[in-house]
C-alpha cells in the first residue's frame, strides 16, 4: 500500500499521467469480447439478405432448426418483445421481416455448440423474395419514381437554417463561388469487430457484455428485444477496440440478436462478428453531396453562404437526423457571415444504413465549405490564411445559427499557432497557373482548414444531455470511480481519473475507473460527441466534492479547527491559518470513516442550456472546440500520388486535463482524416453490394502512411468545463480532407472537389479541368 | 412491462410477499460457491495440522509441489502480504507459521487442475513439530501452570458491569439461588459448507465470490493477505446457504486462502470445504461456564445478581471479545435489579476458535440465568411467569448497564401473549416433589423464559454502526438496490424491496435487491446482530428519499402545482389540493428522466448513539427487542426422551416489515434452539480432535422433529427502525433452552444444569439429585 499512496504528490490534471490501461493493452491483457468464453456458452451467426431490395420476404429456417449441434434459430416471428431498435426513428427491425431493404439485413440468428456449425446451419438458410431494384444514391432515391422506402419522399430528416437576408448579401458580393463537392462511404475499421456475449443472470433477466459505446443504448435495445423490464437488463462494456461511432447504434443490434439467443436457450451466447461481415453490413460515414454558393465583397470580407447538403441516409434512419443536425449547424464553418441559408436532407436508399462516424456530418460538408473557401480566395487574389483570419469567429461574434460567442473562443489562436509551426508565411506561394507536366519532379503546396465543433449532444439531444458518476473511497484511500460513459481507446479512464484525484486531492495512483456498466451509474447518454470529459468529468467532480466535505470534516477535528479554514493539496489537508499543521489524506480517509461518515457518492451533471428553433437559430452546444488544420503536401505530376510532409493541427480543447492523451487524438484523427482525404474508398457495385469489404481492398493509412503529426493544444478554458476543459474526440478529423485538398491544388492547381484525392480522383479533375479550358 | 407495473397495488411494509428468492431456490436455479466454474478453474484444498497443539512447526511441501497437476502449494512463507486475519486481534495467521494451535488448523493451501489431484498432493505434505499438550477446557487453560496460549494469562478479553451495591442487596434478599450451569460446542450446520472463488480480474486486482456474511471483512482480509490496495479487491457475496455466525469471519479465511493461489498462478481458484472439513475446522458456538447468584425478597421482587460468565474461546481470539461483551451485557436478563455485578472472560484454549452464533454470547449465560430465576420461584413457591411479571424491565427502567429503557418496550406484551396462547394458566402446576418411576406414563410440563436482546453492534461496535445503499431508478420505473448487508436466507432481500418500494411508493414487483458487492457500496459493517433490517433499511430509505424529492417535482411539474402539495400512493403523485388530479409513477418517472433529474443516488445510516463505560454502563444498544418463549414438554420417565408439544414464541420486532418472514425466522431460530437445548452435542476427544464430525454423529433437529412452533409477532414500533422495524435474526434462539430445561424440570421434578438436555444428562442429573438427598 505504502509504495501506491505516497511518492511525489503533485496536481495531476494538465500532466501526462500514463494511461491505466496502458499496461493491460501492451502485455495483451485487456479482455475484448471474444475473450469471453463462459462454461456452456453458445455461438452465434447472423443470416442475411441476398439482396438489396427483398419484398415479400420468406425466410425459411427448418432445415436449419435440425442441424447438428443447433440449439435455437430464430427469426422475426420469434422475437417476444419488440422487433424495432429503439433509436431515434422506430424504423429499423432487429430481423427483417416483409422486406429487406440492404445487401446484408439480418433476417435470422442462429446459435450453436462452436461457431463452425452455426455457419453451417445458417448456410441452410433459404432466403427469397422478390427481387426489387435498389435505389443506391440520394438522387435516384429523390427522384419522383423512385421506390418508397421511407415516408413519401424518402427524405428522413430535413433542417434548415436561415440568417440574414441571403440574397441581398449576393447583391452586395463581389465574387461568388458555386460549387458541388461530393464525399464518399467511409469505413470505420475500427481494431476488433462488433462482438457481444448475452447471459440470462442471477437478476432473473439478462447480462450483456461487449464493445460499444453506448451502454445505455443498449440496455433500451435488449429490453425492447425481449420484453424486460430495465432493472433486469444490465449492460456491460468490455475492453472495447475502437468505436469512432461504429458502436454507437450498430451494438443495440448485435446484442439484441445475442440476448434473443441466449433467452431462448437459457445459456450464455456469443456473437463476434468477422471483418468482412462487419465491413459488409455495419454503418459507414454518409456519402454526401454538397453544393456551395459563398459571396464576399473584394476585401474578402465574407458576406452571403447558400449551402444546400445532401446525405445518403442507407436503409434505417439509424442516428441520419442527428448527424444531419450537426453537418448543418456547422455547414458555413466558423465565420462571420451577414447571411446564411442552409438546407440540408438525409435520403433513404438501399444501402447499409449511414450513421455516426467520428466528425458526424461534419467532415463532409466542411470538405466543402473549405474547399469552397479556397477557391473564393484564389478568385479574390487573396492567402488563404488571410481570408480566414479575415473573418473567424471571435467573441461577441454569431454562429450561423445565431449563438453569441462569448467565452472559451481560440479559434484565432489555433490558427496562428499553427501557421506559425508550419511556416505558412515562408511556404505559402500561389497555385500553378496550370498543372506541371507529367515529367515534372514532384511539387509541393500548402493547404489549410479553419473548423469549429459544437461540444456533446447540443439542443439536438438536449434530454440526453446528462450524465451520472459514482465514486466510493476505501478506507486506506484507494477510490472506485465508475461513470456512464466508455472507454473505446480514447483515454477516458485516465482523464476521469485524473478529474477524480484533483477533486478529492487523492494521489492519481490510488484511483481506479471501472468499466461502463449500467447498473452501477444512471443513464449518462451516449459516449460520443466528444462530451466524456465534460460530462463525465462534471457528474464525477460533483460525487468528488461530496466524498470531500466528508474529509474537510474529518480533518477539521484531527487538525482541530474549524472546517473554513480547512485546505488541501495532494495527498494533505492542511490548516491554512496555522503553517505546517497538516494531516495526510490517508489518516483523514480513516479519521472519516472512524467518524462514519459517508465516503461514497453519486454525481450528476446537467449540460448548460442549448436551444434550437425551427427557424434554425439558437445555442446548438454549450461551446465549441475551434481547430485549424495545415497541411503540407507533394504530389507526384506522373502518378498524382499525395504525400502529406507535415500536418499541423491545433485544437482549443479549453483545458487538457491530460495533454499526452489529447495529442494522441489529435494525431489519430489527423491520420483518419488522411485516410478520408487520399486513399479511403469502399466500392459499392449498382446493386449495393459492398465490393471490398477487406483490409486488402479497402485501404487505410497504417503506420508507415503517417507523416509528420505536429498537435497544437489551445487552452481557452470553458467555465462549465472540469478544470476549464471541453473534449477532442471528434474535432481532430473534421477539418483535415479540405486542408489536403487544398494543398494538393496549391501544388498542382488541380482542385479536386470529390474524395478521396486518389490519383484516379486526381486525374478526372484534371482532364475535366483541361476540357473545360 | 405494463403486467409487472400495474395490477392491485397497496403499500408493501406489513405485508407478507413472497420472498424474491423464492423461486430460483424452489427451482434449483440460485448459484452457490460451488456452481462457480470459470474457464481454466483451479480447484484447492487445505492441508492441515494433525495434533492440537504443535510446536517448532515443519511443514514440507517439496513432494507436493512435484505432484501431478499441482499449479501451486503456498505456505506461511508464500504469502506476499500480512500472514494474519484481520479481525479484533491480530493473533491468527492464515496459515500456521512456528506452532499451530488447534487441531485442524490450515498450515498450507494446494491448487491443483482437478479436486482429486489436489487432495492427493495434499496427503503428501509432511507436517511435523513438537507435540505439546493440549489444553482443552477453560479451567484447565486458567491454571498457573497452563501453557501460554495467548498473552499472560491465556486470557482473551474480560468484562464486568457492575450497578448498584450488590453485597447490600444479597442481605436484604430472603432466598438466594447460588448455582453453576455449562453449555457445550454448537455446530452451525448450515446446509452449504464454506466455498470461496478467487479470480484476478480486469481491475488488476482480485475478485472473490462466495458464501459469506460480511464481504467487507472478507476484503479486510484479501487485501491483507495479498498487500493489494482494497480497490483491487472487490468482494461478491452469491448465493448462500445459511451462515448463522459461522460465515461471519471464517469465510475471510477461506477466501484468503483462494486469493493467495489465485494470485500466485494468475487462475481462477475455487476452494469447497467438504462438510468433515468444514464442521472440523470452523467456528463453533462457545462453550460457558456460568455460576449464577440470585437473591430476591420473599414478595419475588428481585435484588441481587451476581454473574460470573465464562467462554472457552479456542485457539484464537477471532470474535470471541464481542461475543463475550454481548453476552456479558445481557446476562442479568430482562430485569429490574436492585444491584448487578457481573464478571466475564474469554479464555484461550487448543480447540477450534470458537465465535460467532445466532445469539453471540446470549444463549450460553441465558441458559444459566433463566433456568436460575425458576430455582428462585421455586424456593419462593412462586409460578415462575408470576415472578417474570414481578420483575421484567418496562418503561422507565435500567437494563444492567443503566441503560433507561424509554421506548418500544413490549416485553409484557410478549409474554402475555404467549402465556395466553399456549394457556399457561390452565397448564401450568408445580413440579413433582420427586421424578416419577421409570414405568411411569410420560409426563408434561411447561417451561418459559424471558429475554432480551441489545439490537445491532452496540457500543462495543460502534464504529462499524453505519450502513449505505445504492438505489437507481429506470426509465421505466424499476429498480436496482444494492445494500452492504447479506441476503443468506434469512429474506433480507424481500425486507429491504418492500422499504425501497414503500419509500418511493413504487411497485414492489418492480423491485430487485442485488447481491452485496463491496464495489458497489461501502462498508456497512457485517450481516450480523440483526442488524440488516435497521441499518441497510436506514441506508435505503435514505437513498429513495434523495430520488423521491426528484419524483416530487417531476409530479409537481406534470400537474402544475407546487410541490407541497404533491402527495403519492402506491404507483400513483396526486395534488391534495384537487381530488382526482394525478400522475403514475413511471410517467412520473419519465418526467423526471426528461427533465434531467437525478434517479439514482447514495443513502447512508449512521445508528443511534450508544455508549458504554469503563464500568460497564451505559445505553449499550440502540434498543432492545423482548421475547418471551414457553415450552410444553412431554417426557418419558424411562428414557428420559424429551418431546416438545408446543412451543410459543413471542418478539417486539417493533414492526413487521414481512411478517411471513419474521415468522419465518421465529420458527428456524425456535427449531435451531431446540437442537441446542436437546439433542445437539459436539464431542472432542482429550486432544482436541471433534469425533462427530458429521450430521449421523451430530445430530440436528429434522423436519420429523419440529413441534407446533407458534409464532407471536409484537409490534412496538423503534422511533429510528425503518417504519418502525427493530430485528429478529438472533433473538428466536436466545431463550429456547431455559425454557424447555424449566418445562423439563417442570414434568419431571428434576432440574438439568447442562445443555443439552439429552437422557444422558437428565440422568446424571437425576443421580447426582437423588446422590444429594
């Protein structure tokens, strides 16, 4: 014990305390969900459609019901709750029941003594129905004689966002920009697959542990599935391999197909998907469609933003609105605008439905905007750098959607921190007139990207904008602290540990953050929109400052004073009126406990207050994380092959409670951003199949692909934040495909206005480029 | 989930639900120590010394180590922490290090792929030392000479209380009764033999599941034996069949044994005692020795007593300090004296350590002083329930140790009652002035008894008087409570549902009381003294508050009035100001969760004030509950065979929370009384070693055996109790033995002075009576 609580004491939020986990993930530890294998457990096999489009759909499983060593098969029919996940739409089945409405849709479960006769058994399944054709894009799935697969427009969502007079601000501009920019399907590729272990327990009801994000999501989804009650459905998260908002929505699935298993047969049930199916049927990033038309006045004074954005919802509405609310909301990018017109709508078609991704309908439009951006830059002769920092949000200065900044504002910082690391003013020089020949050496440009993100859940989930802790001290010290939100490898555990430790002024070694587990802490909302810190963080300061009174009082009476004049640092209380009087928190904890007095609380943390109208205006989030991203690129005239030199990324975070661990998502998103912006492409044939649903056919940026990652961290502190922080979880990849993109046509003066900036991509932009001229 | 929250609803506390566990037990479907199989289990046994009293210990493991399937065999030496139990001393290792001290006593651990490979590897563990004397009894342990077996004196701990002028008291008395009476060993007999399993888990610390009553002594103990921080140690109570005080403090032996293997060979450990083993080696009930001098005046009015109190306490202190303090204070009974001395002591000796049972310490001197007050009655001609009503403690008196007994006092009531059920006053005659011949018919008699019993930890254990509880409400308005106290079949999980429920007036169906998990709450002291209902009640009680007040104002919100007027019912808030206006409770509910208000939270008890002094007075307990038993019996002059006809048994619980249970818990503890009091005899042999050792040896009470038990439940509500509850764990078995002793002298003319009242003894003391005449 001793070794573990005393040591060098010093405050530990803003240092680079090592992970806890870090230990467990390098001696390969760390139990993900295929690690668990329960006596008498069980494996499952999901059974899908062949096609994209199935009516009157049959599934016929009776050969499959007498396979060796099956032991349930179900379908629809078989469901003894409700086959809808519940989300934000009732739209989407657990199992298909008349049609199925993607390549892939689940339409029957199967579980099995090994895995190897669970494929085998669900390999027997006949799947028919009437082949429809599928509608695989939003223009298709808009146009008046397209199938009806949602509603009567096929539109799920729709939101838009008026400020201004808009046309008066296009009267008034001198250069006008009018753009269509296009982003495709982006794979999440996270480490280990969608995986769940369900076991009826000793509560009567069920238990359910695997990856994911969104605990609480998944407890509605099982409860729903089969018909439970919520207290007997307890969720929870295992060490998780990734999320990036793959485990927001899809693991309500996949549990709710392992708990309807396990119920039938009364035994544990394991469901671990393989990469190809996991690539072939979980969400993706919408491909969107995105048309610009910006105005500006000849000082680059920006005036008029018409945005018009179209996402490829898939087959179920799944988390489309929301992620639609977002995209709009920061669809004219952190600038002072006299007018904005924002229309945007998420499409039904027949692919696999489209939901979070890190950046949630962000980082599509923002390829637009500030790609759009750049090309009314270059019409106005203007440094790209210069138009931006003409007109960045500043305090006092509105959002499109009419939110006043009034604090925690770095926007301007960010920027000028990171032109100043990369050497802007040095590197930056005009485009190329016309492209170099093929021949040529290879060239070298310089791009750059200005991005803001509304932290957590925002006006658009504002009842989910709350979050529960539970903190418990021992009597040697030692702290449990669990909270509603997961750790997915984003360093979670570390930064509420870290919060925890501050609070109580416990050493940070003697804390220990367990697991998301939805018996232990009230519904915290989902682990997304990089809202942990804040959230989390704010609900377990809450707990931590009741277990602290508790101490103030124990060490008043060891220290025989009174309770105001009690102070603290690490690991000691201290009478502030008499110098050297202290005790140490050790002997305090158990002066409390001697004195039994409570050393376990709950916390609570309600997000400060958000609106949004239907005319679009309002305070979307609490506050906003600003981001500049730079870029510097060569590119080979002969192949059109992209390499990133350097990439400089600055966040204002508010507050790094651990800097090596915000670093560490900045350079994460930056190489998911890369990925997004040069190589990642997953191919889908006219009939909605997915074609390279592999890590040989679906290229990601691996370790050798990474440059140069310089992060930048910005510390403007927002109040409501713990110790003044915000979040990074997002941020990072928003912003960096424009700033590619806008390297790339500094370099080469090819502007590519479609994603990824592969050579193919390149090239037709180029050729379309020549026939133009 | 409409079935489970709606249907006929009314308040809960009073009524007689079925216990939650009911059916899982009934169905077969509870999970013990035993059903715990882990993938890659290790099974462990214990090896143990062969000789009571063992000096210059050896204990050579090198053969088993070799053994086949042997994972790991750990001695004192093996142990990375502290080698002693934490409990009130420091005196007992958890494995035999220089000497051992009883017969039995663990000295290695063995883990071992199969049970089978273990036990054989054990058998070869060579155990060797100096084979001393044992000493056996308390008299023999006392002596000058005795061996040192604990400090000086070989004395554990002592009490005296004294009160009043005792010598003073003893002239004016008109009869005295000067008398000695001995008890034996009680066995437990629980149904499930202690069983621990061991895990390293995902915290990096260690997880233990089993049999227990007190987890958090059991983490007092891993934590201990392992060096690890108490948050590494987390400590979860399954299913347990039966404590009765014998999974008091031995199960932290038993998991420390388990954690030790499971920490060195990083395995799951699981380690079942087999019943020779476990009724070997564990705890048993205290034999005493009491010497009892009473005097009274010629009117029956009580004067003087004088109580001398001895426990044979075993090789190691274990709870033997407190089981003797609790005696201590109870051993003048429930009566008013004019001056009380009493002097007690626990003393070491070579057998079992013997601690914690139903009673602790009261059963022993209860016996003495109960059957002494008959002697008296019988020397003053008196009915003995005549000279019970004369004397016994009402409103307005002092107990033994000065404590002014001011509320919820149903002592008359009690036995009133009783006497009116089983009609004393019709039944009851005066003894035969001498036994009746062998070939006499059966003969009946009838007995009674007065008692008393100090509820919870009392002064002696004041700092452990607290308790939590952790209570989180669902959207859809079920429940989770977690308590700090046990469920091991005495419905501690029904009683706390029903005060949950009736707290937050919602459903009790929607209720679940979890299993007791030191992560999950904190310490709130050990399962014992009865303590459960008032204490984890308390906590829960003040959880469901903290989440009622949320309920409040969501009720107050849905209903547009203030929330003073907000009042509620089973499952519904209404405004007393407007007849017919309300809401449910899980719209209610829902509200609140929409609203953002907290629905899950800590609650906390801390016992009324008790205190006890150097001289053995003080308000000892927070209160008291009052019983009375009265016996009928029916013997047979020829064998000397007891039968109990009807046995009435009588408590102030001061509120019946589940008055099924209460009835319950009043008929185990009659029916584990009459084991003591009749048939029930541990016999060890002059070294120390138990020769029944088994349930064909050692005979328990059946089924066949119980007679009509009529229990009478007394309400005098406890102002601090949970609705007034007060306990009824123990108390059921406190007075049953001087009941059917005086119901046997009562038949028969002969008095016994030694439990248990078997032939044997019934005609030792009919020899020595007719040797005295």
């Amino acid at each position: 014990m001793e070794k573990i609580l005393t040591g060098k004491m010093e405050k530990v939020v803003g240092k680079s305390v090592i992970r806890p986990d870090a230990g467990e993930k390098v001696l390969g530890r760390s139990k993900y969900a295929a690690d668990y294998t329960p006596p008498g457990m069980l494996h499952a096999v999901t059974v899908r459609a062949p096609w994209a489009f199935l009516e009157n759909l049959r599934v016929d499983v009776s050969r499959a019901r007498t396979f060796p060593g099956v032991a349930c098969v179900a379908v629809a029919a078989d469901i003894p709750g409700t086959n809808i996940v519940p989300l934000v739409f009732q739209d989407q089945p657990f199992l298909a029941e008349t049609r199925a409405l993607f390549h892939g849709e689940a339409v029957a479960v199967v579980a099995a003594e090994t895995l190897f006769e669970a494929l085998n058994a669900a390999d027997t399944v006949d799947v028919t129905g009437t082949q429809s054709t599928p509608c695989i894009d939003p223009e298709s799935a808009l146009k008046p004689d397209a199938p009806r697969l949602h509603g009567e427009d096929n539109i799920f969502k729709s939101y838009d966002i008026r400020r201004g007079d808009l046309e008066a601000a296009f009267r008034r501009s001198d250069v006008v920009v009018d753009r269509e920019y296009r982003t495709p399907h982006q794979e999440h590729a996270y480490l280990e697959t969608q995986g769940m272990l369900a076991e009826p327990d000793d509560t009567g009801g069920i238990r359910i542990t695997g990856t994911m994000q969104c605990p609480f999501y998944v407890q509605d989804a099982v409860a729903a599935i089969l018909d439970l009650p919520k207290h007997l459905v307890t969720v929870v998260q295992c060490a998780t391999g990734g999320g990036f908002g793959g485990k927001e929505d899809v693991p309500s699935i996949v549990a709710g197909h392992a708990a309807l298993l396990a119920w039938k047969t009364r035994r544990p049930v394991r469901m671990i998907y393989s990469r190809e199916e996991d690539i072939r049927t979980m969400s993706k990033r919408h491909p969107s469609i995105s048309r610009i038309r910006i105005g500006a006045d000849s000082s680059g004074k920006l005036l008029a933003a018409d945005v018009d954005y179209t996402l490829n919802g898939g087959a179920y509405a799944t988390l489309s609105p929301i992620v639609l609310w977002r995209g709009a909301v920061h669809a004219a990018g952190p600038y002072n605008w006299e007018a904005v017109n924002i229309e945007s709508r998420a499409v039904a078609t027949n692919t696999v439905p489209n939901g979070a991704f890190r950046g949630f309908g962000q980082p599509q439009v923002t390829f637009a905007i500030e790609s759009a951006l750049d090309e009314l830059a270059e019409l106005l002769d203007m440094d790209p750098l210069e138009i931006r920092r003409k007109n960045i949000i500043g305090l006092g200065d509105l959002t499109a959607t009419g939110h006043e900044i009034d604090s925690s504002c770095g926007m301007s910082e960010a920027l000028e921190q990171a032109a100043d690391r990369i050497g802007w003013t040095e590197k930056w020089k005009k485009k190329p007139v016309t492209p170099p020949s093929k021949n040529s050496d290879p060239v070298r440009g310089i791009g750059c990207s200005t991005t803001f993100y509304g932290l957590g859940l925002g006006a658009g989930g504002k009842h989910l904008a709350r979050a529960g802790a539970f903190v418990q001290v021992e009597d040697d010290g030692t702290v449990r602290v669990y909270i509603g939100n997961t750790e997915m490898g984003q360093g979670a555990r570390s930064v509420i540990g870290q919060i925890a430790a501050e609070t109580l002024d416990a050493p940070f070694e003697s804390v220990y953050v367990g697991r998301a587990d939805t018996s232990r802490v009230p519904d915290s909302g989902p682990t997304v929109a990089s809202r942990t810190t804040v959230m989390s963080g704010g609900a377990v300061m809450d707990a931590c400052r009741k277990i602290r009174r508790a101490l103030v009082t124990a060490a008043a009476i060891l220290l025989d004073c009174d309770e105001l004049v009690i102070e603290s640092e690490v690991d000691r209380f201290f009478n502030r009126t008499i110098p050297g009087q202290s005790v140490s928190y050790t002997d305090t904890v158990k002066k409390a406990k001697f004195l039994r007095l409570p050393l376990t609380a709950t916390g609570w943390f309600v997000s400060p207050d958000t609106n949004f109208g239907d005319d679009g205006q309002g305070n979307a989030y609490m506050t906003y994380v600003w981001s500049a991203n730079i870029v510097e690129v060569e590119v080979d005239p002969g192949t059109l092959e992209t390499r990133v030199l350097h990439h400089v990324a600055a966040h204002d975070v508010g507050r790094a409670i651990n800097p090596r661990e915000v670093a560490a998502q900045i350079q994460g998103g930056a190489l998911q951003g890369l990925g997004y912006a040069l190589q990642e492409n997953l191919t889908l044939d006219g009939e909605g199949r997915i074609l390279n649903a592999g890590f040989s056919g679906y290229l990601l940026p691996t370790a050798a692909d990474a440059p140069l990652i310089t992060p930048i961290i910005v510390e403007d502190p927002f109040r409501e934040g713990p110790f003044g922080a915000k979040g990074i979880g997002e941020p990072p990849l928003i912003g960096v495909a424009p700033a590619v993109a806008n390297a790339v046509d500094n370099a080469l003066g090819v502007r590519v206005r479609k994603l990824p900036l592969s050579p193919e991509h390149i090239l037709k932009s180029l050729m379309e480029m020549e026939s133009e001229s």
